[in-house]
C-alpha cells in the first residue's frame, strides 16, 4: 500500500510517493527513529530492576548548602526518635546514616558534588547529638559527642565512603556526557563545513544556466 505526500503542483520535488503501514501494524511517527522497548538498553539488554527502581525514586537537585541542611536535618530527627523509640541504639543509627548518605550524594547538583562528602560528616555529628547522653552543661555534651564519634566511626567512615563513590560515579558520567556532546557538536560542524562546497557548486550552476538562458534569448 502506497500513500501521496506534499504538494501536488507541478513544482519540482512535488508529489512524493512513500510506502504506508499496513492496517493494524504498530507504526512510526514520521522522522523519528525507533528507540529501545521500555526497560531495555540501546543495545537490547535487559534493565536490572533495582536500577529501574532507582529511576523512578524522585531526584530534586539541591544546592551544597542545601544537601547539607537537608542531611543535617533527616540526622537529627533521626536521632531524636532513636532515642524515644529505641533508647540511642547507636546501630539503628549507623544503619539509617548510610541511606542518608546516598540520597544527598545522589541529589546534590552536579556541580556541587565535592560538598556531599563534606556534608555528611557534619550531619553525623549534628544527628548524634540527642543519643550522645552528655551531662554537666555544654562542656559535657562536648566531650559525650566527641566520644559517640570515635566509638562509632566505623558508621561514620561508611557513609562517608557511600557519598564519596556515589559523587564520583556522578562526576565520571558527567565527564563522559560532555565529551560525547563534544564530539556530537564536532561532528556536526565538520559535516556543515563538508556540505558547504556541494552547496556553492550548485549555486555556480545554477546562475551559469540562467546567464546562458538569458544570453540565448538575447540573441534572439
């Protein structure tokens, strides 16, 4: 089955005659090219779920001051109903530190990255403020939050550590996005600059036949 498209005057380049879909076959817009099946990759491979599932997660693009807020702030609420809840359990803490971590990695913007490795530390100690138990006024609650950080470093450590590969992973990948607009934007231009004398030639052609056609009617 056949379908006539553009104009039907006689123009040059009229009428144009292109190959329809047949009735009840899946089609395609026009000038689009067909992209992966959802859930796939470009190349046909299967998308793991958990990466699937990570997509759908919301992913705000927040400040270096505000990833640092928002972590200081999820820690400490953190640490006030570990302390009602569970009585300070330092490990229902780390455990909860390390998701913490993640999400202010993976929703600091991109170039802000550095601040997420800072920001979590501060949000550590910030958080363990209400299960430290420090008495005797603020020099004690100095010395019961510089002791609940030593014990606990390991968790301190690990959610450092979560920030810091996740940051990098981001940055690597924004690395390889800019390059690869790089050498789109490249290509773009060498095939513009490359077109440029098949364009003058037929221009140069052209006012030549009208030169000779009007000559001609001239001699006329």
């Amino acid at each position: 089955m056949y379908r006539v498209t553009g104009r039907t005057g006689r123009t040059p380049g009229g009428a144009r005659v292109e190959r329809a879909a047949a009735p009840g076959a899946p089609g395609r817009a026009p000038g689009r090219a067909p992209g992966p099946a959802p859930g796939r990759r470009p190349g046909g491979r299967p998308v793991p779920p958990v990466v699937l599932a990570l997509r759908r997660l919301p992913a705000p693009r927040l400040t270096g001051l505000g990833a640092g807020l928002f972590a200081s702030a999820v820690m400490l609420v953190i640490g006030f109903l570990d302390l009602l809840l569970l009585d300070g359990s330092p490990v229902a803490y780390g455990l909860l530190f390390l998701p913490v971590s993640a999400l202010t990695a993976l929703w600091v913007r991109t170039a802000d990255l550095v601040t997420a490795p800072i920001a979590v530390p501060i949000a550590f100690a910030v958080g363990v403020l209400p299960i430290a138990g420090g008495t005797g006024g603020l020099g004690g609650q100095a010395m019961a939050v510089v002791t609940a950080l030593a014990v606990h470093a390991g968790w301190l450590y690990g959610g450092t550590l979560v920030a810091g590969l996740i940051a990098s992973v981001r940055k690597v990948r924004e690395m390889g996005r800019r390059q690869q607009r790089t050498r789109t934007a490249t290509g773009t231009s060498g095939t513009v600059g490359a077109a440029d004398p098949v364009v003058k030639a037929a221009k140069a052609a052209k006012a030549a036949k009208a030169a000779k056609t009007s000559k001609a009617a001239k001699a006329r």
